[in-house]
C-alpha cells in the first residue's frame, strides 16, 4: 500500500471528529427514525474506525484511497445493520463488516485468480450459513450447510479455504485513541475460561502436594505425554514401579480435589 496521507479520497484524516457516547446514541435514534443527516454525520464521526481498519492492509500492494473507499462501505453496511438493543459497541460489530468488505474487495481483485467455480461454492454455502443462524438463532455445523446448500462438506472446506485471506492474531484492526484492539480480541477463547483458569490452578496445587518423584512422573505422563517405559528409562526404575507409582499419585490427587 502506498504511503499514508493526511488527505484520502479529499478527507483531511487529521481534522476528523471523534463522536462521545451521548452523541452516538441521540445519532442512532434519528438514523432508525431516518434521519439522513444523522446518518452523513455518524459516518463522518467513525471514520477514523475506517482509518484505523485500512492500516492493518499495509502490506497489500492497494491504493489507500480505494481502500478507505472499500472500507466505508463497510461502515455504511454496519450502520445499516447495526442493532442497538444487542448490547454491544458500534466499534465491535463495525470492525469486523469493514474487515471483510475489504478482504472481499481485495480477494475480488487479486492477482491469483480463485476459480468462478469454487467463489460460487464459498458464496453459496456463506448464504446457507447466514440462512440457517436466521431461523435456528446458533451457529450451523459444516453437515448442515451442506445439506442446505446441496454442496458435499469437502467440496464446502475446500471453496471456503481457498477465498480466505490470511491474517495474523497479532493484526491491529482498530485504535480509538487508547489501547490497539488486535485480530485476537476478537476471538472467543473457549480454553482460557475463568473455570477452566481455577481448574488449572487446584491442578497445580494438587500436584505440589506430591512428592518430588511422584508429581515427575505425573508431569512426564500427561504433560509431555511420555509412555511409562520411556518415564521408566528416564528416571531408572521398572516400568511396573512406574504403574504403581503413576496410580498412587493418582488417587492422592484425586482424594485431594474431592475435598
């Protein structure tokens, strides 16, 4: 992408204003009750989001002002979608619509040409995807995709791989003059769960509680998935007083967290 300028598509970028919540609230009630002017300045208010959303495309060969183009068809998308009442901010629904139309953009437009076959298969199955979440109000499986969409679910992973663009979790999507928000914010982490964070520390705990072999022989076991023969060669006893070992330091822990 060529250099940035404080001017793109005739916008002084460094003049634009910045919307405080209050503003964007009274804003959005008037839009919905089809307000067009408060519409026009709800874009002008967030299109430093835009701005921001365009930087993470710096390695793109584009133009930035198609891009800030691209990009503000986006926001216009997500303005006209966005749902006040789900409880989210306009920026969080918003980044991820003026990603894609740029992603969509820039797939379009590349030089390596995706066969017409397999962006009609990737389409296809996206508008059963979006059909099937309407009516059942949850994310569908790959099988029911494909069963709505008639296309097999190899023929589905295949199309959709091929039209994706890659992406780093550490890609910036948006800074609204405090902390970057980053691809991985955006993420829901379904490991790192606070249960799953309390599970991990009485594991710890439970574990410190063994003796110094025992907890060694447990770490080998399940967390560098060693067998007890090679635990055995490790640590120079029989592979049967590893089992014994192995079960005993078992049932202590087991004992230890039913408490």
């Amino acid at each position: 992408m060529s250099t940035y300028k404080v001017e793109i598509c005739g916008v002084n970028t460094a003049k634009l204003p910045v919307l405080k919540e209050a503003e964007k609230e009274e804003l959005f009630a008037k839009i919905k009750s089809g307000d067009q002017d408060a519409r026009d300045t709800y874009i002008q208010g967030n299109l430093r989001l835009v701005l921001s959303v365009i930087k993470r495309f710096h390695n793109h060969n584009e133009n930035v002002d198609d891009l800030f183009q691209i990009g503000c068809i986006g926001l216009m998308k997500a303005i006209d979608n966005f749902d006040v009442t789900v409880g989210v901010k306009f920026s969080t629904y918003a980044v991820p619509m003026i990603v894609g139309e740029i992603r969509r953009y820039l797939r379009d437009n590349s030089s390596y040409r995706i066969p017409r076959s397999l962006r009609d298969i990737a389409y296809k199955a996206m508008q059963a995807k979006e059909a099937l979440s309407r009516n059942s109000q949850k994310e569908p499986t790959l099988e029911e995709i494909a069963e709505e969409s008639g296309i097999s679910v190899e023929d589905i992973v295949y199309a959709l791989d091929a039209i994706q663009t890659p992406l780093s979790l550490f890609d910036p999507v948006y800074t609204d003059g405090g902390d970057t928000l980053y691809v991985m914010d955006q993420i829901s982490d379904k490991k790192n769960k606070e249960e799953n964070w309390i599970e991990d520390l009485s594991l710890s705990d439970a574990l410190s509680r063994l003796n110094e072999r025992d907890e060694r022989i447990i770490k080998l076991r399940f967390f560098e998935g060693k067998t007890q023969i090679e635990v055995a060669e490790e640590i120079h006893i029989s592979q049967a007083q590893v089992s014994r070992l192995e079960k005993n330091a078992l049932k202590s822990m087991y004992q230890y967290l039913k408490l």
